[in-house]
C-alpha cells in the first residue's frame, strides 16, 4: 500500500510540474493558446530602432549597410487586452514576390518579411498582401519625433522622453498607447505602439505592454 500511494504521489508529482512548464510564457515566445485567425483584440505594433539592430548584426546588409534607417517596422502583432496573443496560425498562404518588394520598403529583411507573416500575419484573418499593405498603413500613420528621425548624432533622451515625443507628434496619443524597449535597460531597440483593429488610431494598451527601459538617458545610436 506505501509503494502504490509512492507511485501515485510520484505521478501527480510529475503532472504537476508539466501544467506548470506548459503555462509559463514569454512575449514574443509563446501565446494564449487560443490560436484563432481573426480573434484578438487589437494591433500592437513594433518600431525598431535599426542602428541598434545594426550594432549587433552589421551582417544584414540589406538593412545595415549605411542604408541610413531609422525606425523601421519589426511587426503588426495582433494583441489581446487581457496580454495574451495568438500566433503560428495555420496557414498555406505566403506573400508573393510582389509583396515581399513592396514591403521592402519599411520592413528591410526579406526574412523578416517572411518570419512575421507566419508567426504574426497569418492570425490576423487577412491574406498576405492585405496584411502588408494593412501593416504599411499603420507604420505610414504613426509620425516619428524629428529628433529621432535618422539622426546623425546619438540622441540623448530618456524614455520618458521619447514617449512624450512620439505623444507630442501624434495629436491624440498619450502614455497609455505606447511603450518603450530597451536591452539591458539602456539601449533603446524599439518602440511600440498599440492600435485599434479597426481604424488603426492609437488606443490603451492591454496587459504585458510596459515600458523595459531603466531611469537615465537612453543609448540612441545614430543612423548610419
């Protein structure tokens, strides 16, 4: 009777701990579980600072090879409130080679290009070449602050700073629609922006959008 109540403690010993790897989660990394075409909340949409990219990947000639980029758009992610998000929807669609050049434009990296479609594209219910030329829209309607608009010298800003320069660009933004995102805290790698599904105005952010960005002034590399 000890042995079998052992083996049994064992067991939902064992149960246990696998719910519990199964649940955790990181952005960008896992998702809701409810992996649904069409069904989210709204976009959250992701500008990276390419001279910061370009530190660590001078390789991308595409993108880093003194292009002179700016922000480019990372992705149109779609976004629930309650901080979940669906992605690797399933899908045999993929962005034609009309496409892929169109996008080119705003999203450097044909691999990129590629990458978010299926990891994010695919669950917004729309076709490749409706959600590229959706994702251009919305990058084409959120204004970059002049000081971050391909600097040629670092700029020195905090992130509070640059959030109340995207917010002072865009009538109708406030600190509740955007977030900034740093590595290591100090480096500025992207900003991001949440958007209605519909309209594509900004709107409040959900949950697990926050600013990762430490007090002081930011590393901005200059455009190059």
């Amino acid at each position: 009777m000890h042995h079998l109540r052992a083996l049994l403690c064992i067991f939902l010993l064992t149960v246990g701990v696998g719910a519990l790897a199964r649940g955790h989660s990181h952005h960008g990394e896992s998702s809701s579980g409810g992996d649904v075409a069409g069904r989210f909340d709204y976009y959250l949409m992701s500008l990276s600072w390419s001279p910061s990219f370009c530190e660590t990947h001078p390789n991308e000639i595409a993108q880093c090879n003194h292009q002179g980029y700016g922000f480019i758009l990372h992705g149109l992610w779609p976004q629930n409130r309650d901080g979940s998000w669906p992605q690797h929807c399933r899908t045999e669609a993929a962005p034609d080679a009309a496409t892929i050049q169109h996008t080119l434009a705003f999203m450097p990296s044909r691999h990129l290009i590629e990458h978010e479609w299926q990891t994010h594209g695919a669950c917004t219910g729309l076709d490749p070449h409706a959600y590229f030329e959706l994702a251009d829209r919305a990058f084409a309607s959120v204004k970059v602050p002049t000081d971050l608009a391909t600097p040629l010298r670092p700029a020195a800003l905090s992130a509070k700073q640059v959030v109340s320069e995207f917010i002072q660009a865009n009538p109708g933004m406030n600190e509740n629609m955007l977030s900034v995102t740093c590595h290591d805290g100090y480096e500025l790698t992207e900003v991001r922006v949440c958007l209605n599904k519909d309209s594509l105005t900004p709107q409040a952010c959900g949950g697990r959008v926050r600013n990762t960005c430490r007090v002081g002034t930011l590393k901005i590399p200059a455009s190059r």
